[in-house]
C-alpha cells in the first residue's frame, strides 16, 4: 500500500491513452450529442421510417444515422440513451460503493455481531445473480427510475464490503491506528479520518472495475425490456427495439451495441492499469 | 475438518433460510397479491374469496409458517395462468437450461484453461499478449450484443439460423448460445489460469523439481497443474453467477426455451408463484454450487484440510 511505483513520465500504455481518449468522447456525446440533430429524441416521422444511416449512403437527408421503426432520429436517441445508461452506471456504482465500503467499515471495526450480521448478509447477496434479484424486484413493483437505479446500485456492494473489511483488519494491525488509539481519538476519527483514507485506492480501483460491469447490467436488463422504460431510452433499450429487425436495419442494434462494448472495454482497460499502479498485492485474483 | 464442513452446511442453510423469508416478505410488501390476481374489474366479494383461497386472511406469522411449510413438503404453488404447479412448469425448463449452461461452462473451462496455459508458458510473447487482450475483450463484450453479431454472422455469411428453432433436439443448434454465455468466462479463465500458473511457476520448488532432472511436461502436470488449480476452483464458483445471469439474456437472445425466458415471461405477466418459485430454486442451485466449490477447496488443498483455516 504505501509502496507506488514512481509514476514515470509517458509510461502509459497506448491502449490506456485511446480508453481515455474514447471516455471522453463518450462523455461529450453522451452531454452534447443532441445538439448534432436537429429532431428531438420522441420525434417520430412516419415518412422516414427505418431511413439507412445517410453517413454511410451518402445520400442528402438530415438523418445522418438513420432513423428506427417508428422514424426517430438515431443519432439524437443515441445521446440521449447515452446520458442515461451512463447516469444510470455513474450512479448506480456509486451507490454500491459508498454503501457496501461504510458496511465493509464497520464490520471490519467492530467486528462481533455486527460483523456477523453483515457477512451473512453478504452470503445472501452472493448467492442471488443481481440480474435475479432485479427481475423479482422489477416484477413486485412498479418500475420506475428512481427503484431501477437502487436495484443497480446494490450490484456490487457485497463486493466492497469484503473487500473493505479485509483492507480495514489488516489496517488495524498497522502502528497508525495504535498510536491513534493510545491517543484518545474516538472509533469513528480513528476509522473515518485515518483508516479510511489509507485504504482508499483499494475502494478507487474496485470502482473502476465495477463500473464496466453496472455498465453492462443496466444495459442488459433494458435489453430485456426491464431496466429504463419508454418515453425515457437508454443503449440497450434502442438495441431491443431493433433486435427484430437485424437484417434489414443493422443500424439499430449495431450502433448503440458498439457503443457499450467499446465504453466497458475503455473503463476496463483504465480500471486494469490504475490497479497495477495503485494497488499491486491486495486487489489481485479479487476480479470476478 | 469436520467442524469446518459443518459450519459451511450451516451457513449455507442460514442463507437460503434468509432468501426465502425476503422473498415472502417482499412479496407481501409489494401490495394484495389477491387484487393482484384478480380481474381489474372484479368485485370485491370475488377478491376476498382469493384473498380466503390463498390463505391472505390469516395473520402474518401463520402465513410464514405455512408458506415455510409449504416449501419443505414440496407445495410451491401454481402458476396463475396455466394453473399448473409451479415446479413442474419450472422443471420442464431446467434441462434445456442445463445443456446451454454445462456446455458454456464446458467450453469456458476446457478453452479457457488452455489459453492461460499456453499464455503463462510463452510469457511476454505475442501469444500471451493476444490472449489477455481476448480476456479483456471477453469481459467487456456485452453477452446480448455477442449474441447479436452471432446471428448476424450465421445468417449473412453461413446462411444458417441460430436461435428460434424452439427446441433443443439439434444439438449443434446449442453451440452458438452457449459459446455466447461462455466467452465471459472464458476470458475469466484464461486470465486466472495465466496468473495463477505463473505465480507457480516461480516458486522456488519449481526450481528444485528441475535442478533434480524432472521432466518439464511431469513439472507441469504433477506437480505445477495442482498448486495452479485452487484458484481456477474460486474462480468457478464465481463464475456459476454470472452463468446463471447470463443465461437469462443468452436465452432471450437466441430464443431458447429454457428457465431464463420462462422467468422473463412471468416478470411479464406477473405469475408471482413462478417467479418466487425461480428465484428460490436459483439462490438453492447458488448456495449448493458454493458449497461444493468449497468442498472441492478441501480436498484440493491438505494444508486448509490439516489446519482448519481457510
């Protein structure tokens, strides 16, 4: 942990500078993308229905990516699912993080029944698929967006937890955390204000590898037709609208699929070399 | 040894005891599942009477304990809309599901093993480099999406049809689902395998295997292979859920008539026996699988089986 190998100047990868080169094109799009079209994403055209990609034709006509079944532009949908399935991921990991971390905290701190509490709990979590648990919870009640991000949002957590409360017992054993006690500091300064920040890369760098995973759930379950729901659209919803028409309109499904793969392979390959400088011993063999 | 075995059995009991009193709870949570079932338009006589037939009249501790009940007899409920019991719509599904998921599992391990072999024995060299690259490759690419790219390929270069056959006598109809549900794992594999060989490799007993004149391929597989091997078996264990997740997608996918799309179409109609029927039977399939994963542990490694610690 507290060993870095010097970050030596150009030493990154190519594959890491085009990552965040894609990132940050993704990002941009997914903000201003919109501006590119001059139709709104809900506008339908029943005129221009399943219109090919103009870029490619070369043909004169304002849909530069064509257009789907019912005549919406697909580049300004594409912005938008975007915005949203990258909303939904950003958050959605967050939630995760900061949830599963505080309880990997305590247990690791307290130890006792809290921490046998909060390990079964974690048994639980792991031995239900996510993807399970979101269809049970989609099917009780009424989906909406606030429950789609909470149920994404409890993805990975039990993933953080172990992780924290492993980083938190070894962290315990180190002079810092004696010394802070021998002191008089109460649990949560010791806890919050000095163990934390010392284990923070590990939380950082399971971040990044989750991320591409909550990227692929959301998209997943809206390919299903269960995650983010009409007027609202996200990636995997425009690919599920278009999987019925594969032959003759690849345009639907090949863009928005392109387009996640390539956003998880870039915040993946980020996530792999921010581990190998940050946190070479503790995160390895954790990746799932 | 013994105690160790015990406790994993224990805790694996605790764990599903708990899913299933969330399950009932939930559902409970979720509104009257009788005004659920009902017609929209029915009168409230006729919902009081599901409300009587289904037992919702009863207080909340009683209807646990017969749900409970119900559950180790075997009464797992009907479906709402075919009337039929839940686990025989249910087991109707399973072999389908197994035969895609074995046969990913299968070509995940067997390809994905391989790979790392042959990755972590030609360290450094391009076909090292090319198999991480697949690995990160495998666990970005979206398993629909793969699907997707699949079909596509099969009907415009093959002239062949993968997916909406609605049965499973082909078997070669199978090695296009399941090769999609199994390149995440794969890649998985091939990285473990890979680090986890090497990290072998460099101990120093290695050293003294060949300093004594033993072969490399009896290094290999008599005595690296097995060291290598415990991590791989973590590894499938965490691998069964993504399977598992996978396979409801996979199935959708490709059409395949298995316990995925049966879910997805009771999340749909909202059959609420089904679904709480599916999500019980795969949170009891998950614990069992850990459970021998932990098992294999033991018997995989004489110093946890000695010393008691894992």
């Amino acid at each position: 942990m507290s060993e870095r190998r010097a970050p030596a100047g150009g030493s990154m990868p190519w594959s890491v500078r085009l990552s965040m080169g894609f990132v940050a094109l993704f990002v941009l799009f997914a903000l201003f993308g919109q501006w590119l079209s001059p139709f709104d994403f809900r506008e339908t055209s029943l005129l221009n229905r399943l219109e090919p990609p103009a870029l490619f034709t070369g043909e004169d006509s304002p849909y530069l990516l064509g257009t789907d079944a019912r005549g919406r532009d697909l580049l300004v949908r594409l912005a938008v699912g975007a915005q949203i399935s990258l909303i939904v991921a950003v958050v959605g990991t967050l939630i995760s993080a900061v949830f599963g971390s505080l309880l990997g905290l305590i247990a690791g701190a307290r130890r006792g029944f809290a921490e046998t509490a909060i390990m079964t709990a974690v048994d639980v979590q792991a031995s239900l698929p996510i993807i399970i648990v979101a269809l049970f919870v989609l099917a009780m009640f009424n989906n909406s967006f606030i429950l789609l991000l909470i149920m994404i949002g409890f993805t990975d957590w039990e993933g953080y937890a172990r992780l924290v409360r492993a980083a938190t017992l070894s962290a315990k054993e180190q002079g810092y955390v004696t010394a802070q006690r021998v002191l008089g500091s109460s649990a949560a300064r010791i806890y919050l204000r000095h163990v934390l920040p010392n284990i923070f890369n590990i939380i950082l760098v399971k971040f990044t590898v989750s991320l591409p995973l909550t990227i692929l759930l959301e998209t997943a379950l809206s390919f299903l037709g269960l995650g983010v729901q009409p007027p609202m659209t996200s990636l995997g919803q425009i690919m599920s609208e278009g999987r019925d028409r594969l032959l003759n309109a690849w345009w639907l499904t090949l863009f928005p699929g392109a387009m996640i793969f390539l956003l998880a392979l870039s915040v993946s390959l980020i996530g792999d070399w921010l581990r190998d400088r940050l946190d070479p011993t503790l995160i390895e063999g954790r990746r799932a | 040894m013994t105690g160790l075995v015990l406790g994993k059995i224990v805790r694996a009991m605790i764990t599903l005891l708990i899913t299933v009193t969330l399950v009932f709870f939930f559902i409970r949570l979720s509104g009257d599942p009788a005004a659920a079932l009902a017609p929209p338009d029915a009168p409230p006589q006729v919902i009081e009477q599901y409300r009587r037939a289904m037992g919702l009249d009863q207080p909340l501790p009683v209807q646990y304990f017969n749900y409970v009940l119900g559950l180790v007899q075997g009464d797992f409920g009907y479906s709402i809309h075919t009337g039929r019991p839940v686990e025989e719509i249910f087991l109707a599904r399973v072999p389908a599901t197994l035969l895609l998921g074995l046969t990913a599992l299968g070509i995940a391990l067997v390809l994905g093993v391989t790979l790392g072999t042959v990755a972590a024995l030609s360290r450094a060299s391009v076909l090292d480099r090319f198999v991480m690259a697949f690995s990160v490759f495998a666990f970005a690419m979206p398993n629909f999406f793969f699907g997707i790219l699949v079909i596509l390929t099969g009907a415009l270069v093959f002239g062949v049809f993968f997916g909406g056959t609605g049965g499973i006598a082909n078997f070669g109809q199978v090695l296009a689902p399941a090769a999609t549900l199994g390149l995440a794992s794969m890649g998985s594999f091939a990285r473990f395998t890979r680090s986890s060989l090497l990290e072998t490799l460099n101990k120093p007993f290695m050293g003294a295997l060949e300093a004594r004149g033993i072969p490399p391929m009896r290094r290999l597989l008599r005595h690296a292979a097995p060291n290598a091997a415990i991590p791989i078996v973590t590894m499938l264990g965490l691998s069964l859920g993504g399977l598992v997740a996978g396979a409801v997608v996979t199935e959708q996918v490709f059409s395949w008539p298995g316990v995925g799309q049966l879910l997805i179409r009771s999340v749909q109609t909202r059959d609420i026996a089904v679904i709480q029927f599916s999500v019980i039977a795969v949170s009891f399939t998950m614990t069992l699988a850990n459970l021998v994963v932990d098992l294999v542990y033991f018997w995989l490694d004489p110093r946890i089986r000695r010393s008691g610690n894992v």
